[in-house]
C-alpha cells in the first residue's frame, strides 16, 4: 500500500485504528452454545452451531450476501461484519459483552447493518477481509471485526472489542460512535479511501504477471534453504512466537527427503522435520493425557497452546507423524500418529465414518474464566496418585518446576526419569501409563469440552487422507477401512452423484446444507481418492481413481480461470460485482491452487492422459512463485514445481 493512502486511512478512521494497531489478542477456546435467556433468531443465519449461536444474539445480524449490502445501500449505512468459528474463545466473550449487551446492540442496529459469518462456512470472505486486518494494523485474528462502506469496501478494522474503554483498549461502542460521526461528516473521503484500499487488496497473480514471464521461477532448493535458514535448533520449527506447525513447511521437507533419497541436504531436511515433530510431541501442544494437538502456542517453548483441538490438525499432523515414521523408521513418530488417529476416532468421529470439526473449551460461568481442564499441578496429582507413581509423573512431565496449574509437557526424558529413580525404563513406563489412566478417569470429571458438530468437507478429506498414510506405512487393515468409509460416508453425504458437486458442509439436520463447496474442498477430495486409490493398489479403472477424475472435472468446470488460468477460491464472486480471487500462498493448509497442480501430475501418472499434466503446466506457469516471492510462504509449490519436471 502506498504510504500516503495508509496514512489518509488512518486519518479518516482517527484514534480507533491507532488502538487496534497495537492490540494484540492471545485466542483461546470458549462456549459458544445457544443461551436459552437469548432472543429468537431474526434471520437465518446459516447451519453452524456457531451462527445459530449469534442468531439469538440481541444484535440483529443478517448473513453475508447481496441483500445486506442493498439494505445498506439503501439506509446510507456502513456495515458491520463480524467474522469467527466455534472454538474462539474471545469470540464467545465478545458475544457476551457486546452482542447480547442491550445498549451496545441497540446502537449496532440503529447505526450499522450487522453482517455475521462463521469463517470455516465462508473462508473466502474471511481470507479477503482478513488481509485487510493485517495490512492496516499488523496484527489478525479473531474474532475479526471489520466495518465496510455499502459496496463492500472496508475501511475500519480490528480483532477484540472490549464493551467499554479500558486504561489500554477502546470499547467497541466508543468505536463505532466515532466511525458514525465520521461517516457523517466524511463519506465521500472515506469511500475513495476505500475503494483505493479494495482495489489493492483485489490484486491478482495474473494483474502482475505476464505470460512468458522469464522472471526466474522459485526452485525447491531456494525453498529448503529458507527453511533451514528459519529453523529453530533448540526448540524446533521456524518461528518464535506464536509457535505454529508450519504444516506446509513439514510437509516440504519429508516430501523433499522422499523425492531426492541419500542426497545430503534431504537427509538435513528430513532431520529438520524430525526434529521439530519430536519437540511438538513432547511440548504441550500435545495432549499429554488423551492426544491430539492444538493448532499453535503463544510461547516459543509452547507452554502456553491454544485449548483447541480441530480436525484439521490433527488430521494434518497425523499425516506427516506417519509419512516422517516411514521415512526416519522411528517408532515412537508411529505411535504419536496412532494416538492422534486415536482421538479422533474416539472423540470427533460421528459413527458413520464422518467426522466433527473439534472440541472447544469446557463450559464456563464466566466468559473470561481461564481454561482449567487441560490443567496440573503437583498438588492434585500427588494426591491422586500412588507415591511411587506421584514421582515418575512429577518428575517425567517437569512439574516440580511450575508455578501453579500447567499443561503436561515431557520434560524429562524416560530413560533420564528412570536414572534418576534409580528404576529401569520399563518399570517407570508402567508407572506412567497408569498414571495417565488415573488422571484421564480425573479430567473426565471435570467440565467437558464442547464438540464442535459441524462436518467440513476438506476436513474429513483431510481425516480420510492420514488414514490412508497410517495404512501405507503400517499395512494394518483397520486403518484403510477407517479411510474407506470416511470416503464413502463423504461421497454419500457430502456430493451429489446426479450433478456431481460437493458440499461445503455437513450437520446432524435432515436437509442438506446448501452452502457450495470451495476449491480447498475440490482440491483436497481429489486429493484423499487419489490417496485411496494408491492404496488399494487397483488398476485404471478403480473406483477411487474415476471419482478422483469426476471430482476434478466439476474443479475444472466451476473454478478454472478460462482467461488467465488458475483456480478461484469459491464459485462465485464473495457479492455481484466482486472480482472472484485466487489463493496462492500456503497458510495452515497447503495452497489450494498448488494441491491441485500436484494432483494433477498424480492424475497423469495413475491415467497416462496427457490433458493433466498440460493444465498442471498452465497452472504452473501463471501462479507458480519466482524467485522473488517469500519461499516459506509458497513450499507446496516448490514441490509441485520439482515434480512438473519428473512426473
């Protein structure tokens, strides 16, 4: 963005945008079931137990769409969106305070057109907005709170609200009082700030690049190096804090060491991967007790994670413990992905091989209550366990050292626990193991965490692509039979044989959701048949592999760029008259439009037909990265580029 438009930005929006510039929200889980004191839905908001939440919500909201931005037309009013998902723990409280806070809905309603979404229904939308965010304040999250003129364009935006002024935050009435007046006085600027910002944030790969653009594309070698550049040797992975997976980048590294065995900078890559999977293992990132993982932590030594268990994580990160166990022949890498799958079969799976998004924070009475229930101290576990066993657990999970209730963190290596017991490995591992069932039947006592029931499309396709992994590399039968009836639950449940288009999402209702598929969706399903099929070893004509084909046809026929090639994100443009956008950097996923050029090249190798692999050198060569672009943030397309050339 140009200095001078940022600086008129901040001009017309004043002292709020300063405020959320240095406002930086740590998220943890929280509630978000329906209160029976809230008032009756408005509106339909959609089919999330997270906007039937908000439907009962004092604030007025209506969903995304052409109709709210014509209301707002129509009432010269700005709108308000509000964007998050179920497991946001200050999401929740922000409903609380403000949402169902009478005098603060009252003004919402009188002054704004209140517009909510659930981020995992409608990514695009909050992709878009988000970047916003994170241009103009340099720093995103959610819940994601944005205020746009009446044709879409925005001009405030932020995180967290508190309801009232604090000695370091701005309440969110103060807030919009002040863009209300604004708007009043300064519509005219305001709009052209907004539009100039919409327009900036509209850029797409093909308004840059040329065709026959001999700028040097990025190779997997310029990816590797930032990677172990970036890598963090005493704690694991390739940021300080807040501590993310970096799945992408994990991802890169074992199929780098796959594609390019005994070479030595794979066998470097592979021991960076390693590595960093063996530390998030042992951190608290890791449910110690019952497995799983949390999406991120806010430390850099992960002590402090996010209380939230997606589907999305765990089945990413069940996929890259078994693909890294095969390649490194570790054990231990195998049996952290078998606990993970574990989990998810045990806790989020519906019973029909579907599975629910995830578990959010327990029940509170109080919106800003910490999260207790992954939590230990010395204290409560001395006096549940037996002596002998009170030792080993203190000692092998380090609370001796912690100040008060914390997450179980293996801080001392078995072998080390047993020397210093002056016990074998064996003995201190039965110790543990039955500790860790003793302290489950504890925890299971507590208040629950609330499952999040809603089913994704991509996230089950992700789910049936891990139980594919864990099959490739332990041939045990249970696991292709998971994968096989997740797929074909979701081929029942989540795509239409008669025209053959999925579904964004699935609920416990028995009317389908209307809600269309994405790319993310197309990509990753084409992907997980793609998985099966390898995995049952069939020929040309295998089931899997004709509905990989299917599937990548209806890609084609909705999402393919005719003019300029690539995918868009959704079918349709986010309201009439937007530009339809395109993805092209990995995020907590693999880039969407780099997946599919990698399934492609798969698709032309299972098939021999040559269409495939000419539209993965299409997509390569408009959206791939050059030289020039960030590597950490494109490693899929390293991948896929490096395999263009040997498919």
């Amino acid at each position: 963005m140009p200095f001078f438009t940022f600086l008129k930005y901040l001009l017309y929006v004043g002292t709020a945008a300063l405020v959320a510039m240095a406002l930086s929200v740590f998220l943890t889980p929280q509630n978000i079931l329906p209160s029976a004191e809230a008032p009756q839905a408005r509106s339909a908001l959609g089919d999330t137990p997270y906007l039937e939440s908000h439907s009962r919500d004092l604030v007025a909201w209506m969903p995304w769409g052409d109709a709210a931005f014509e209301r707002a037309r129509k009432e010269n009013k700005p709108v308000l969106l509000s964007s998050g998902f179920a497991g946001c723990r200050w999401g929740y409280v922000m409903q609380q305070e403000s949402f169902r806070n009478a005098e603060i809905a009252q003004y919402i309603n009188r002054y704004f057109i209140p517009v909510k979404i659930d981020r995992c229904e409608r990514p695009d939308v909050d992709r878009f907005y988000l970047k916003f965010v994170q241009a103009t304040t340099g720093n995103a999250g959610w819940p994601l709170t944005v205020v746009l003129t009446p044709a879409g364009h925005p001009f405030f935006g932020g995180t967290y609200f508190p309801p009232k002024d604090t000695f370091n935050s701005v309440g969110i009435k103060t807030v919009l009082e002040d863009l209300r007046q604004r708007w009043t006085r300064h519509q005219s600027l305001i709009e052209n700030s907004a539009r100039e910002m919409f327009a900036l944030l509209s850029v797409q790969p093909h308004d840059t690049r040329r065709d026959g653009d001999s700028t040097a594309r990025m190779d997997d070698v310029s990816a590797l190096t930032a990677c172990l550049r970036s890598f963090d040797p005493q704690t694991g992975g390739f940021s300080h804090s807040p501590q993310f997976p970096q799945i992408p980048l994990l991802q890169f590294l074992l199929d780098y060491a796959r594609d390019n065995p005994e070479t030595p900078d794979s066998r470097q890559g592979l021991d960076v991967a390693v590595f960093t999977l063996n530390t998030l293992a042992h951190s608290a990132m890791q449910d110690q007790l019952e497995g799983g993982f949390f999406p991120f932590a806010a430390d850099r030594q992960r002590n402090h994670p996010r209380y939230v268990k997606n589907l999305a994580t765990q089945a990413q990160m069940a996929l890259l413990y078994f693909q890294a166990a095969q390649l490194a022949n570790d054990p231990y890498l195998q049996a952290v992905g078998e606990e993970t799958i574990a989990y998810a079969l045990r806790e989020l799976g519906r019973g029909d091989g579907l599975f629910y998004s995830g578990h959010c924070d327990p029940v509170s009475g109080q919106p800003d209550a910490p999260n207790t229930y992954y939590l230990w101290d010395e204290k409560e576990v001395t006096r549940l366990l037996e002596a002998d066993q009170a030792r080993a657990f203190i000692l092998h999970f380090g609370l001796n050292d912690r100040a008060g209730a914390a997450p179980l963190t293996q801080e001392v290596p078995l072998e080390l626990t047993a020397r210093r017991l002056g016990l074998t490995a064996e003995t201190v591992r039965a110790q543990l193991e039955a500790s860790v069932q003793i302290l489950r039947k504890a925890r299971a006592r507590r208040p629950q965490p609330l499952r999040d029931e809603k089913i994704l499309t991509s996230e089950n396709a992700m789910m049936a692509r891990a139980l594919a992994a864990a099959y490739a590399h332990t041939k045990n039968p249970f696991y292709l039979e998971q994968a096989t009836r997740t797929a074909q639950a979701m081929r029942a449940q989540l795509y239409n044989e008669k025209n053959e288009r999925l579904r964004r999402l699935g609920t416990d209702r028995a009317t389908p959701s209307k809600i269309p598929a994405q790319l993310e969706d197309y990509a990753l399903c084409v992907a997980a048949a793609l998985d099966l099929h390898e995995a049952t070893a069939k020929g040309p004509d295998s089931a899997w592999l004709n509905w990989a084909k299917k599937l990548q046809q209806t890609q084609d026929g909705f999402f393919w760029d005719r003019a300029h090639a690539g995918y868009f994100c959704a079918q349709a443009p986010m309201l009439t008259g937007f530009p339809r956008m395109k993805e092209t950097m990995d995020g907590e996923a693999p880039c969407p439009n780099a997946l599919s050029a990698l399934n492609l090249q798969r698709l032309y190798r299972f098939s021999g037909q040559k269409a495939y692999v000419e539209r993965a050198k299409q997509l390569l060569d408009k959206l791939a990265p050059r030289q020039s672009d960030p590597p950490l943030a494109h490693a899929t397309w390293a991948t896929a580029l490096r395999r263009q050339d040997t498919p």
